[in-house]
C-alpha cells in the first residue's frame, strides 16, 4: 500500500529508488566472559586508534569540502577518543568483570544515551551525542561490524534515518545518494544545509518515516513540495519519474545555456536572480548557475559546529574570498543571525523557552559588541576586494536601525583612524522579516539603502508558526492573504523612498510564487542555486503587464486556497518551462 508523508523539504528535486536504512541502533553486541584482560585491553586500544585514523581522515575530507571550521567537529571527536573517564571505567570494569570489552563499551553507551534523553540544555545534549558517535565507531570496529556508512551507497539509493550526525552527512557518497528523508531536522539542520549545497534532494522532519520503510523498499522523495512516497503504486511511480525526467532535462537544457544575459520578461523587464549561500564551497554553484550576485550570504554558518568563535582575520578571508570570486556582482553580507534555531556551541548561551522570539541575531549582536564589531570590520576591510554589500537580519524597528547604523560608524571610524581601507559608499540594507517591520517599512526604508524581505520569518512571526516545528509545517503558509499584502506593502515603501527591494526567503526560489512576485513589484529574487534555473525559465515567459494583473487578482483573494487556486491555474495555462525550452535551439537542449 502507497503511504504518502508530508514533511519539510529542505532540498528541492525528485529522487527515486530504493531505501538505504541507515540505522545503527541495531547492532547485536555480545556478552561472554574473558581470562586475557591485557589481550581484551589491546583489543580496545587497537579498535581506538583504527577509529582515530577514521576521523583524521573525516576531518581532511570536510575541511577540503566545507571549510576548516566545520571540520572541527571532528577534532572534537579526536578528543573524545582520549576521554580520560571512559578508559578508566573500561579498564576498571574490565579488572573487576572480567568481561568482554565490547558489552562494556556498550553498557557506558547505553547509560549515556539515557542520560542524554533527560538533558533539557541543547549543548550539552549535543555534547553527549558527540561522545554516542564516538563510542559507536569504537564499538563497531570491535565488533568487525561493517558500520553502514554513506560514503558508499550501492546501488545509488533513498537514504532514509532518524537524523544523521554531521561525521554521516559529511561523508555521503554525493553520486549515488539519490535522496535523503529524516524522520527529523528543519530546514537549518545540518542535514538540509549539506544536502542543498551538495544538491541532493531532500526531506526532513518526517518524523514516522524510519518506522514506516524497510531496506529496499521504492522511495519517492520530492525535496520541493516536502513529500516522501512510501511503496509507491505504479501509476504514482510513472508520474513522478516523468516529472524527474522533465525536471532533469531542463535542469541540464538550462545549465547549457551559455548567454544568459539576466533574467528577462517577454515584454523586456528584468529581474536580476541572484543565490543564497551559506559556506564558501556553495559559491562554485552559485557561479555554474550564472546568479548575478549572492543575494543573502548567511554568515552565521560560518560560526556553527565551531569549537572558538572564527576571528576578525578568518572572517575577513571567507568574506573577500566571495567577493573576489563574485567581482563585479554584489555579495549580501547577513550580519549573524545566531539564536532562534542556529546555535553556535562556543558563545554557551543559556537555554530560552521561546528561542525563536528570543536573543536572535540583531539583538544578541547588539548586546555583543566585541563579536558584531569584529564582523562589521572584517565585512568592511573585505568590501575593497570586490562589490560587497551589508544586511541586518531581524530589525524591527527604527530606534534598532539606528543603533545598529551607530555602531557601524563607529566601526568605520576606527578603520578611519587607523588608515585601514574600506569602501566608504557600502550599501546597507535592512531584512524585513518582522510584522512591525513591514508595518513602518516607510520609516526604515528613508534610513537605508535596500531591503530584503525574509518570508522564512516573516512567515514564521506573522502566522505564528515555529518554522522548524514539524507538527505545525502544514499552517505554514506562503500563500496566506496576509503574507501577499505585507510582501505588496514593503514592495511599495521600498518604491515610495526610491530604494531596492529584493526577496530571499525560501518563497523566492518557487517558480509558483514567480509571476506574483514580479507583478508586486520586486527587484530581485535570492534563492538556493538549485532554484535559479526553473525561476529564470519562469521568468522569460512571463509578461511584467500579465504579471500586475495576476497579482492584483491575487490581491483579491480571501483565502488561502483561493490563492493557490489562482496561483496554481495560472502555472498549468503557461507551462512556463516547456514553452521556454522550445524556443532554445535542439543544440542547447541537448
Ligand atoms: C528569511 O527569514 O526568510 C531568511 C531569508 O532568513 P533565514 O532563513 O536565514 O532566517
Ligand atoms: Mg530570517
């Protein structure tokens, strides 16, 4: 029977295959008795340092993919090898039991992932998961259990899992992953992040989706609409594999195209397309899909799974190195947005009942000085190595525009008095992300040079939806009348002041929204760079006169569905895509 699971899709793109169950809880671990404790012993210390040799090669691999930071995870884990507890209890018990090593591994194990269910502070949760992934890589060597690693996915499958820790993720065989489902995770876990970058499509937060499939069984996932399909009939398998193929093709059709000039109307508009990143490693698809900037570099990621807080200087090198490579294109600079659901494990913050309206982004830099003035001098000493721009994440007013401005003057004078190059004409721009924010976006948009409007929070704060809260991802809603009115006010201060105004939330990067959005009036779209390919098909078949119809009749819209209705019948009728790729030559399309 078809089982159909909506959960958050996080990585756009249809996979289909098999199931790759990636579960290691269910290792049979052994329990005898031994007389050789120093043989047992050595047992111990060889399995510790085959799984020493595991990591440093991780760590090699990850810093070549991701960036030195994220690598350090697993120096992290190379230290836990050594924990000094750990030793003492195995050589203890061993003494003292007399039983093999790998029951008592396995018991310290079990009593930590107990303790771990009991713990409320996020970091020390992920501390203790750090030490379960460690004592199951000893445990498996000891067992000569193949552990089921993703670095070799034969055939190419589905993976599906609860969650994947960051050493799985980072070693994913990129080739054959057709998909990856969890039964976890929001759209900022480590798991979406990986997979958007590596352009695995993916869906996260399932939450039944490992009780539900069985190795082997025929996987649909549609990372763009957030569906996993469990056993699929075979009419739901000829659709979505001709929807793969479709997508594919054009997929392939676009890249090819060597003169995309921009993104252009039939009646000549254009509407500059431009990619999201959050590592450096995402600025060589940004680049292959021909973006025309990156839009919304979310810096924070740079200061996620880090052991210390990455200096002014490492800052400065992320920040120039996108500039250089991007020269003369801009690069949105996002200030940290740390807090909400991105947490760095370094800065130890107390844990907050509602993180999501708590001490986030603008507000935790505000009150950390020393951590926002050292990013806003290396973003300003980047911004002579190309075309840089500054965003503020999460303002919600004016008095917060304003402080924050203060304190990038300060900055800049500093840099002044001490003779340190900077751009002194760097555009500063505003998120509008916050319900207040929109409401005085007049206000805001006198005192700054551009706007982008987060619709991932904007959402999330309006609808008061918890955007990485699985159980409520059905009432997260883009399509809402609120969401188009406050898009369509924003829009129309930005205008009034005479300034730009773009839109990066994930609502950019779907081809449905496209039409609306460029009929209320945006400047220009940021999205994943998996998304710019099927946005600018839509674009070029799109009439800008067309487009202020549909959008005043979506403006008319009470409901939801309604919208929706009017969105989805306008999307069928164009068949944007088809009718673009007919217009390119069999050469290009091939
Ligand atoms: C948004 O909120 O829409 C946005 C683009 O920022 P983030 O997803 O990083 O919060
Ligand atoms: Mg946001």
């Amino acid at each position: 029977m078809e089982i159909v699971l909506r959960g958050i899709g996080v990585s756009p793109g249809i996979g289909i295959g098999p199931v790759f169950l990636f579960d290691i809880d269910s290792i049979e671990v052994p329990h005898y008795p031994i007389t050789e404790v120093t043989a047992e012993l050595h047992r111990f210390h060889a399995a510790v340092e085959t799984v020493r040799k595991d990591l440093k090669r991780l760590h090699k691999q990850t810093a070549h993919v991701l960036g030195e930071g994220h690598a350090d995870i697993f120096t992290a884990h190379l230290m836990l090898l050594d924990d000094v507890a750990m030793h003492e209890e195995i050589e203890t018990r061993l003494n003292k039991e007399r039983l093999n090593v790998e029951f008592l591994l396995n018991d310290l194990i079990l009593r930590y992932a107990k303790v771990m269910k009991t713990i409320e502070d996020p970091r020390f949760r992920e501390r203790t998961n750090d030490f379960l992934d460690v004592g199951n890589r000893i445990l498996v060597k000891l067992l000569n259990f193949e552990r089921p690693s993703l670095e070799h996915i034969v055939p190419p499958s589905v993976v599906v899992a609860h969650d994947l820790s960051p050493s799985d993720t980072a070693n994913i065989d990129v080739h054959n992953a057709l998909g990856i489902a969890t039964d976890v995770g929001g759209p900022t876990s480590h798991t979406a992040i990986l997979a958007r970058a590596l352009e695995i499509p993916a869906v996260v937060g399932l939450r039944y989706i490992g009780a539900h499939v069985k190795s082997g069984d025929i996987l649909i996932i549609d990372g763009a609409k957030g569906y996993a399909i469990i056993r699929p009939e075979p009419a739901t398998l000829a659709e979505y594999a001709a929807e793969k193929e479709r997508t594919d093709q054009r997929r392939s059709a676009l890249l090819q195209i060597e003169d995309i000039r921009g993104s252009i109307t039939l009646d000549g508009h254009e509407v500059p397309l431009l990619a999201n990143i959050e590592l450096p490693v995402e600025i060589t698809s940004c680049l292959r899909v021909k973006a025309r900037g990156v839009g919304l570099y979310r810096t924070e990621y740079l200061f996620l799974n880090q052991n210390a807080l990455p200096t002014e200087e490492e800052q400065f090198q992320a920040y120039a190195q996108a500039a250089v490579a991007l020269k003369p294109l801009p690069v949105t600079l996002r200030t940290l947005d740390l807090g909400g659901d991105k947490f760095a494990s370094s800065l130890q913050l107390s844990p907050e009942l509602n993180p999501q309206l708590g001490w986030r982004a603008i507000r935790f830099c505000l009150e950390r000085p020393d951590i926002f003035k050292a990013q806003l001098r290396a973003i300003l000493r980047a911004s002579v190595h190309g075309n840089i721009q500054i965003l503020f994440p999460l303002v919600s007013g004016i008095e917060e525009l304003r402080r924050i401005k203060q304190v990038l003057e300060e900055v800049r004078e500093d840099l002044t008095y001490r003779n340190v190059p900077f751009r002194k004409d760097i555009r500063v721009g505003s998120m509008i992300e916050v319900p207040s924010a929109v409401v005085v976006a007049d206000m805001l948009a006198r005192e700054c040079d551009f706007f982008s409007i987060g619709t991932n929070d904007l959402i999330q704060y309006s609808l008061a939806v918890d955007r990485v809260n699985e159980k409520i991802a059905h009432l997260y809603e883009p399509a809402h009348p609120a969401i188009v009115r406050m898009v369509r006010d924003t829009i129309r201060a930005a205008k009034a002041a005479g300034i730009s105004c773009s839109l990066c939330g994930e609502m950019a990067g779907d081809p449905l929204f496209t039409e609306l959005l460029i009929g209320l009036g945006i400047d220009s779209l940021s999205m994943s760079s998996v998304a710019i390919p099927a946005v600018h098909a839509e674009i070029a078949n799109t009439n800008l006169t067309a487009a202020k119809r549909l959008a005043n009749r979506v403006l008319g819209a009470t409901t939801i569905a309604e919208v929706r209705q009017i969105l989805e019948e306008r999307f069928k009728k164009k068949g944007a895509m088809e009718r673009y790729l007919s217009r390119i030559s069999p050469q290009q399309a091939n």
